[in-house]
C-alpha cells in the first residue's frame, strides 16, 4: 500500500510534456491606422475607452428596451446555453487528466443442489444427513480504472483544446450582446425616422388637400384651370400613398423591435419621432491605432478557435507515441459477511497496460495532417475577421467624417425649401404667380423635409455602427498586448470546478 500514493506521484511528475506547437499570434493583416483623408473622421491621439451602451445612447427609452432585450432575448438565450455546454465539456475532458478512482460493494450466493450423507449407528442403525449445496461470497474493493500516463500530453493538448473552446464560445457570446445593443438601436432609431416620415406624409397631405380644395373654388370661379387642379391632386395622392406605405413601415418596424427585445414592448417606450432622439446619442472617440480591433468579440473568438486547433495538433503528435496505463485494485474479500474485515481478507492488485502503434494504415498521419490543416484554416479565419472587422470600422469612420457637413447642408436646404413654400404659396394666393410655382415648391419641401430625416436616420444609425464595430462595450475588456493571449472576461474554469 506504501507504492501506491508513489506511483501516483511519478504519473503526474511525468505527464508534463507536451507536442504542441508553440503559438505565436498572427500579425494583423490591416495598416496600423485607420484611413486618413477628407471623407475621415480625425482621429484623436486617446485609444478607444471601454464604455456602456448608456454613455452612448442616452435616451432613457432605448436603455429600457436594450436592458430587458439583455434579459429576454432569445439569442443572448441560446448564447448562455452554448457557454454552459462548452464549459461541461471542458471539465469533461480536464477530467482525464486525473486518475478515476471508483468503489464497490457486492454479494453473491451460489446453489448447487443437494447432498445426502449415509453413517452407521453404535446399535447397527444408520443416519441419513441432507445439506444445501449454497456457497456465500462478500467483497469490497477500491479500483483505479485504467489511468493513462500523459507522457507525451495528448491528453493535455486536447484539455487545452477544450478550454480554448470555451473561451471561444464565450467570446461568441459577447459578439452576440453587442451586435444586439447595436441591432435594437438601429432597429429603435428606424422607427423614429418612420415616425417622422409618416408625419411628413401626413402634414404634406393636409397641405396638399387645401390645394385641392383652393384650385377647385379657383376652377369653379374661372380664376383657375383644370390643369392646376391636377397638378394639386398629383401631390395630394402621392401623400396619401407615402401616408399607407409608412403607416406599414411603422408597423413593421415596431414588430422588428419587439423581436429583438424578445417580450412585448408598450407604446410608451417607443419614440415619437427622429427628432426627439437626434441629440440623445453620444460621441465615441475612435482611437488612433487599428490594433483596438484586437479585443472586438468576434476577433477574439476567432483567436481562441486558432489556439484550439493549434493545441489539437499535440494531441495528433502524441498519437505517434506509445500509451501506458495504470490499473490497481485494493479489496477485501470473505465467504462470511463477519469475516469480511479480518486480516486474510485483504488483497490488493496492480497493473500497467502499454500500447504503441505499428500499422495503422496512415491513419496518425492523416489526422496530423488534418489538425495542420485546421491550423491554416484558423489562420485565414482569423486573418480575415480582422480585416472585416477594419472595413468595418474604416466604413463607420468614412461615414462619420460626411455626415455632420450633410445634415448642416439638410437643415439649410429644408429651411430654404420651408421658406420658398411661403413665399410661392402667398404669391399664388395673391394671383401673382401661377399654381405651377407652388407646386414645385411644395414638392421640394416634401423632398427635403424627407431627406433631412433621412439623414438624422443616418447619423445616428452611423454612431451605433461605430459603437458596434470598434467593440467598445464596457463588458469588453481591452487586447491583450501583441503575442499574448486575450485576457478571458471570467475566472478560468479550471480555477473553480
């Protein structure tokens, strides 16, 4: 008994080897800054903090939507699910890694029929005796089951694969939180802009139809031509159906959003209009280095794909190699319940079993050259996630340099097209100019009135792209300084089983 706790101890110091390549992260495939020229952004020289969707979007209505979103959506659901799974099969695999110590408790009896004994008597008589053929066998053991020796590390390479996985699907998570923080403010932001819409649909019709009903006096007082009334009914009908076509949108995009949040969302916490959420969206400073795309969920998921399947390829070195394993058993063993612990009772065995592949008609090799592959193929992966990613924010940051000078110029052609209206309108009214003149300020208006919320649309849809490109939720922990690993986001499961 005194070798056991030995032998165990000469199994763990063994298994410290490992075949794993050793990781080296791939330099990002992208320009270390982000494009610089007119239609840019200028950067400042401060990286991107880490912020909350709050510091962002500080409409009270939309945190309520994204706060209960965070808490039914079924997405953010099916992620948690993942991460649970992925973190069961980690302390599954870990679990190898350690010898498997059971115990066990039986009893049996055995019958074999009969048996009659025939003996004399001191009077010449004779004695018939009959027993049971029954034998009784009561034991209790302690085994260790078959404990590989890790010399090599396949069965650390592939503990490590699992854990990579984990922190993977966990990263995977992440994404999934901020594309959704990132979808209900855009989702938010489209309903507002119908809104507004849908109201200057309905403002043009009401102006509109006192055209119709002024052309028409006109036509009956024969001030007026047929012509007039047709062109004011032109635009009369073209509100109505900008007016039905909205009324849908609306409509639609309500349902969008409640998808989103994943639970019925009352009328109250939906917004009036783009312009009562215009000036409730924060600035995001977006750092100077392109780097910051390194703590982006999606990379970092990428990255931990890459460092599993790199971890994948010990374990198909290890293949190659011979596999020892260790089986003991300590028991004791009686015929009788009331002899089962006395001193003869004990008995103890141990065993080592090695295997070392011979033949295996290259299957070894073609599951190493499968993990290699692998590898490569999580290389490109993860090269290619970072320069979406880049596009991305390189997309968000052309847009973002634009857009302010194209509202200023919205706002200044609105309010011209606004003050062209009054002024052909009144002119038209006084028999100054024909109706022709207020029907083409009329329908400048209209545009403009449309383009100016169509581009309050843009500019906010523009800053929740940043927000969302850049990576910048506050759950979302800085990169880790080049050729490191991401720093995970929660105590790693081997810390805490």
């Amino acid at each position: 008994m005194s070798k056991a706790p030995l032998t165990l101890l000469l199994a763990v110091s063994l298994a410290g080897c490992s075949l794993e390549p050793h990781y080296q992260r791939p330099e990002p495939p992208v320009p270390p800054g982000w494009p610089v020229g007119d239609s840019y952004l200028r950067q400042s020289e401060a990286a991107l903090p880490s912020v909350s969707y709050r510091d962002i979007f500080r409409d009270p209505k939309l945190q309520a939507l994204i706060a209960q979103a965070l808490v039914d959506n079924r997405d953010l659901r099916i992620a948690a699910a993942n991460i649970a799974s992925a973190r069961a099969l980690y302390r599954v695999q870990r679990a190898a890694l350690f010898p498997q110590i059971t115990g066990a408790a039986g009893a049996s009896i055995a019958g074999g029929g009969s048996r009659t004994t025939t003996s004399g008597t001191a009077t010449g008589g004779t004695t018939t005796t009959t027993t049971s053929g029954t034998s009784s066998r009561f034991s209790a053991d302690i085994g260790l089951n078959s404990f590989e020796l890790d010399l090599f590390g396949r069965v650390r390479s592939l503990s490590h694969s699992a854990l990579d996985q984990y922190f993977a699907t966990e990263a995977a998570a992440r994404a999934t939180r901020l594309l959704l923080v990132g979808e209900i403010a855009t989702a938010y932001f489209t309903l507002a802009a119908d809104r507004s819409l849908l109201g200057v649909a309905r403002a043009t019709a009401d102006n509109a139809r006192r055209s119709v009903q002024l052309t028409g006096a006109r036509l009956q007082g024969g001030v007026s031509s047929r012509i007039e009334l047709r062109q004011a009914q032109t635009v009369l009908d073209q509100a109505l159906s900008d007016v039905a076509s909205q009324t849908t949108r609306v409509a639609q995009d309500r349902n969008a959003l409640q998808l989103l949040v994943g639970a019925p969302i009352d009328d109250a916490d939906l917004p009036a209009s783009i312009e009562s959420v215009d000036g409730l969206i924060g600035e995001l400073p977006a750092g100077l280095g392109s780097d910051i795309l390194l703590r982006r969920p999606d990379v970092v998921d990428a990255e931990y794909q890459l460092r599993a399947a790199n971890a994948r390829i010990g374990a198909a070195r290890a293949a190659f190699f011979p596999r020892i394993s260790l089986t003991g058993l300590l028991g004791l063993a009686s015929s009788s319940l009331t002899g089962l612990f006395s001193g003869g009772a004990f008995n103890w065995s141990a065993g080592a079993n090695a295997s070392v592949p011979i033949f295996d008609a290259g299957a070894n090799r073609g599951n190493l050259a499968y993990a290699r592959a692998q590898r490569e193929l999580f290389v490109a992966r993860y090269e290619q996630t970072i320069q979406i990613a880049f596009r991305e924010v390189s997309d968000a940051l052309a847009r973002r340099g634009t857009i302010d000078a194209q509202l200023t110029a919205q706002k200044d052609l609105f309010a011209a097209a606004e003050d062209y209206y009054t002024l052909s309108n009144a002119r038209f009214r006084l028999g100054i100019d024909e109706f022709l003149t207020t029907l083409i300020a009329q329908r400048t208006l209209y545009a403009a009135q449309q383009s100016l919320a169509l581009t309050r649309l843009q500019r906010a849809i523009n800053l929740a792209d940043l927000y969302r490109t850049l990576g910048g939720d506050a759950l979302i922990e800085a990169a880790a300084a080049p050729n490191q690993a991401p720093i995970p986001l929660s105590p790693s499961p081997s810390a805490s089983p």
